[in-house]
C-alpha cells in the first residue's frame, strides 16, 4: 500500500513561525515511518516563502528517511522542485502536463527522473493523467470530508473504475485506517491523505494500514 501524506501547516496552531516548525516536524516523521510520498501543499504562500519552506522540508526528508527513500513533491511548482531539489511534483487539470514537466526537468539539468501525480475528480481526468504518462492518479474525493459534508464523495464503485486505466491510483478524500482497506480492495494503489496523517502518530498509522 502506497502512502501519501499530503501537508496543510494552516491546521497546527500558532503563528506562522509556529504553525511551520510543526509542519517540518511531521514532515520528518512522515520519513522515519517510511511514508512514501509526502506532498507539500502549501498554496497560500508567496514564491519567496514557498522556496523557503521546501529547502527546509528537502532537508528534513534527507535526514530522516530511509530505505526506500520518501519522496517529497511539491504542488504545481516544477521550478522549485528543480531549485530546491524536490523529487517531483503534484499536478492539477489546470497545471502543465508530465511530459513539459519532464522536459523542463531535463533542460535544468536534472538526471533524476521526477515523480509527477496527477489530481483528478473524473474518469476522464484519471484517462488523460494515464495517457499522458503520470506517474500515479489521485483520486478524489471518494468518501464525504468530515470538514465538507456538502461535498459528496464519488464512492467505491467509481473508485474500483478509476482503477482499471492503465495507472497506479491513490484514494484521496475522507479516507481512514477503517476505509483504507476497501480503497485498496477496490483497486486503489494506496491512501493519500492529509488529517489520517498529520493528526496521529504517522508510525502508528502506518503500522496499522500495512498490517
């Protein structure tokens, strides 16, 4: 089972100061239990600040990660990702597509094939994101958000439909360690999530899910 621990320091509490040292701290202990793919999903911040903060969380990963190595990518960003040594990016409908990423990549100077996922809400966008040769699909939202309950979740049946295009999907949306196993019976790759991992001991979520 695939793990994504996808960030939002607007949830720790504190000033900004504070709100990103727990940011960072999670961050490396997303890397010591062995989280695959952590995103930083940082939207509100300016490209100064934005750099800034993934210096920092690049560094975290690199000091606390292990065998295989957690993967950090940012939202959107293909030019920090490159400056800042990222492993690759998180794309939306609306961003470029993997192959300009991966050529942008190339015409840097990077060696290092990036990672890039592809968000999507629809069978149509999970088909594009396999055709133009995304890494992995995130699909959302399956289940209902407890923080969006106006936002209906596409369910199991679209998520086992989704999984049959030619790419890895992650569930995305309302998962939990009771849910995460029918994503995954349903075809799913793995979890991605933001409250299962950021609000918990992630060793511990990460012991249950792959137990």
């Amino acid at each position: 089972m695939l793990l994504c621990y996808i960030t939002d320091r607007t949830k720790f509490p504190g000033d900004e100061d504070a709100r990103q040292h727990a940011l960072l701290a999670k961050i490396a202990e997303a890397a010591r239990a062995g989280v695959d793919l952590i995103q930083l999903r940082e939207k509100d911040l300016s490209t100064r600040e934005l750099e800034a903060l993934v210096r920092a969380a690049v560094q975290a990963v690199q000091e606390n990660s292990r065998e295989p190595a957690t993967r950090l990518l940012i939202n959107s960003r293909s030019d920090i990702a490159i400056a800042c040594n990222g492993d690759g990016v998180h794309l939306r409908s609306e961003d470029t597509s993997p192959p300009e990423v991966r050529k942008i990549w190339i015409e840097a100077g990077n060696s290092l094939r990036p990672v890039v996922i592809a968000s999507c809400h629809t069978m149509a966008e999970v088909a594009v994101a396999a055709s133009n040769g995304a890494d992995f699909a995130v699909f959302a939202p399956v289940f209902e958000k407890k923080d969006s309950p106006e936002t209906k979740g596409a369910g199991l049946d679209q998520l086992r439909e989704a999984c049959r295009q030619k790419i890895p999907v992650l569930a995305l949306g309302g998962v939990t360690l009771e849910n995460a196993v029918a994503c995954v019976d349903a075809g799913a790759a793995g979890i991605a999530a933001i409250r299962l991992f950021q609000e918990n001991d992630i060793a511990e979520v990460v012991r249950r899910l792959r137990n």
